[in-house]
C-alpha cells in the first residue's frame, strides 16, 4: 500500500502538486487523466522518489520513504517506472538493456538475467529481436523494450507515464496490448494516459488530477459517465468554457459580442452556431431580462462540446422567480426556441442568483 500524506511539489514559483493526499491499495490499476501541466507526471516521479516533494510525506507499507537520508534505490526496486521517451541505452542491445539493472542492482548472474530477459521479451513479443539496438526497433517495439526491463526488476507498482504519447499513432496498439495485459495480472500500476477508452477499459481506479491536485478520484463508470466534479465533467465531455458576468446597466454588451466571436473562432465553431449563440445572448439578457430586472446580475456559461457540435447556454440572473416564457417580449423568446433544440428554467438559490435558464444551441 502506498499513501501520501499532504504531498506538494514547487519549482521556485511554479507549484504543479498542492496538498496531494490519497491512498493507493495493492492490486490498484490506477489511470491517471486531466489536462496537460496538471501535475500527473510529477506524482509519479515524486512516488518513485525521481522527484523530492517539497511538501508532505510518502509512505509505502508503512516506511516513510520521503524520510531524511532515505535510500532511493531501495523504493526504485519496488516501484518501476516506463518513460514516454524509452530511455533505452543506445550502446547497448535489447537483452543487454534488460540484463544490466538486474545483475548491478539486484545481483543475478549474467546467465539469470539472460534468461529472465528472454522470458520477458517474449511475453512483450520481442524475443527474435533481443539482439537489435535501439535505433534498429521501431517505437513501438523500444516502448515495449522498456516495459520488459521494468518488469525484469519484479517491481511491485509499476508506472508508466504516458507510455504512448512519443509513438506513432499505428504503434499505440501493441503497446496498450502489453499495458492491458500487465493489468490483469495483479500488478499495481498507474497509468498516466490522454487515451480515455484505453483508461476506461483496463483501470479499476481514476484519479482526475486539476489544479496541481486530485480534483476526483473513483471507479471508472462514475469518472467518465457521472462524474461529481463540474471540472471532470468538462474534461470528460471535451467541453470548452467561456463565462460572461453582467454586472449592472453598464455592461459592455460589443465587448462580451467580440468575446464570444473569439471563444467561437478558437474552438472551432461554425458561423452557424456562432450566431445563434449570439443571436441567444443578446435576446435573453438585453431583451427579456434588462427590462425585467432593475439591478441585474447575471452570469453566463457557454459549454462548447467537441464530440458534437453543440453548445449549452446557461445563464444564472436575479431577481424575483421568472420563466422568460412568461415575458411580454413573445418575439425574442420565439427567436430564442426558434435557433435552439430545447430550453429549460428552473428556480434556484445560488448566491444572489434566483434564476436559472439552459438553452441547447446545435
């Protein structure tokens, strides 16, 4: 078992963990998602004591290993680690890469090792290339080269850090072959991956990591089908924010019309959508909501997927409980039902907020 206790990592102003505390049971398949430079890499390495956390405390089976003065060696023997760069030594052929740690760290005869290497290399389907260097495997065959070489060490928790992100896109298959494997074979592992159907299909856990912490952490049917987290949620369906906050009567309504216009044009939207999200805004707040409210506050969020072209406008405002419905303006509420596949009101009680109101543009 491994747990980490309040765990943060800073380099001078930059802090990719903040306060990281989680526990990792044996037998655990762990995929590890979120958006780049949210400190998934570097929880690895700070586990496998590549990296010092700053912060915090490590232990693994009850030994502190971020204690003063610990042996690293001693946890790297336990704990493998897969690099997205290989990390093969180029002097060196395929076996002579698997033998070397074994007879320098663990202390087998060449001959074990030999034949240890070779059992490996044929589990990972590289045993007639056990005499090929590096630079004459394709790299596919180097990642599943360095797989077979952390598992030479017997480790007992494995991580990969993004094993298929350098390979070719004809190549990621052999490799999430071997990975899937490995997985059902009662290893512990954690998988830092973008590729969500491979993370959904071999992983028993998963850690949503966000804003240097783990924003989520569960089965894999609840992170990628109910997520509980708004910020899960959005990664996982793909969707591209934007917020608009309409603070008072003199709200810069050509300023929030060039900020949509630039969210659309980033992202990919079509002019089509692009206009009906406008054509929505401005409707909803300056024709059916301004005249209604007399000190209005009103939050607006567009969620653009990009497994479909669609967009979810949610606007939050004040005042007392009203359905835009009921407005007196029918005409801007027919053109609004009218560019949109369904609208929804519904009370709330959100801060200052009374009112929310979704319209599904496509």
């Amino acid at each position: 078992m491994i747990e980490l206790r309040h765990v943060g990592k800073k380099y001078g102003d930059a802090e990719p963990l903040k306060d990281v505390s989680v526990v990792i049971n044996d037998g655990d398949v762990i995929s590890v998602i979120g958006p780049s430079g949210t400190g998934k890499s570097t929880l690895l390495r700070c586990i496998n004591l590549l990296e010092r956390p700053t912060e915090g405390q490590i232990f693994v089976d009850g030994e502190e290993i971020t204690a003063p003065r610990y042996d690293a060696s001693r946890v790297r023997r336990r704990i493998g680690m897969v690099f997205q760069s290989f990390n093969l030594f180029g002097h060196l052929t395929v076996i002579e890469n698997i033998m070397m740690a074994q007879v320098d760290l663990l202390g087998k005869s060449r001959q074990e090792a030999y034949d240890r290497g070779m059992e490996l290399l044929s589990r990972v389907g590289l045993s007639d290339l056990a005499l090929r260097y590096p630079d004459q495997l394709s790299g596919g065959q180097k990642q599943r080269a360095a797989i077979a070489r952390t598992l030479a060490m017997d480790p007992e928790v494995i991580l990969l850090d993004e094993p298929t992100s350098a390979l070719d896109p004809t190549m990621v298959g052999e490799v999430q072959s071997v990975i899937r494997d490995l997985a059902g074979s009662g290893k512990t592992m954690m998988i830092v991956t973008h590729e969500m159907n491979f993370a959904r299909a071999i992983c028993s856990r998963v850690f949503y990591m966000d804003q240097g912490g783990i924003c989520e952490d569960g089965p894999p049917e609840q992170i990628f089908d109910h997520p509980r987290k708004e910020l899960t949620r959005r990664f996982i369906q793909r969707l591209k924010v934007l917020e608009l906050a309409v603070e008072g009567r003199e709200f810069d309504f050509p300023g929030a019309g060039t900020q949509i216009d630039q969210y659309c044009m980033k992202n990919g939207v079509s002019a089509r959508i692009r206009y009906r999200i406008r054509l929505a805004f401005e409707e909803l707040v300056q024709q059916i909501l301004f005249p209604r409210i007399r000190e209005p506050r009103i939050h607006v969020t567009l969620e653009y997927s990009e497994s479909g072209e669609r967009v979810e406008m949610t606007v939050l405002y004040n005042g007392e409980v009203f359905d835009p419905a009921d407005s007196e303006n029918e005409l801007s509420y027919r053109v609004i039902t009218g560019i949109s596949s369904g609208v929804r009101h519904e009370a709330v009680s959100e801060g200052d907020y009374t009112n929310l109101f979704s319209i599904s543009i496509r």
